[in-house]
C-alpha cells in the first residue's frame, strides 16, 4: 500500500522513485521493497519530506484506516 500511494505521488509529481531515493538519502530500490516489507520510520520520514506529503498521507488506506504492518523495520 505505502509503495503504491508513493508511485501515485510521484507520477503526479512527475518524479521517478529513484528520484525520490536519492533525495531522501535511502538506497537505490528501498521505496521498491515497501511492496512486501514496511519501512523504518527513518526512511519513511524522509521520503515524505521529499514528496512534501504527511506520513499519514501514505500509510492511510483510502477509508483513513492506518496500515497497521508499519510497524515493523524493513
């Protein structure tokens, strides 16, 4: 879910992921392993300084439930 609502993003931001990573300081392919893993906290903040998005804005499906799997580090 945080993998497809930061790919929405970024298209309508017309950025590419990679973008994002280098701008957010994390590894080439990190915001590609969010599709199975969560991201640490760290990583996550980051990204959303980048995207200028809230965390909340990615890790809230589309009836404002939270993702409860980001809890753990990836």
């Amino acid at each position: 879910m945080i993998y497809e609502k930061i790919a929405e993003i970024t298209s309508n931001k017309k950025m590419s992921i990679r973008e994002v990573e280098q701008k957010a300081g994390v590894a080439n392919g990190t915001i590609a392993k969010w599709k199975t893993a969560s991201p640490t906290l760290k990583s996550l903040l980051a990204v959303s300084s980048v995207l200028d998005v809230k965390i909340e804005d990615l890790t809230r499906d589309e009836g404002g439930v939270q993702d409860a799997k980001n809890t753990t580090k990836s």
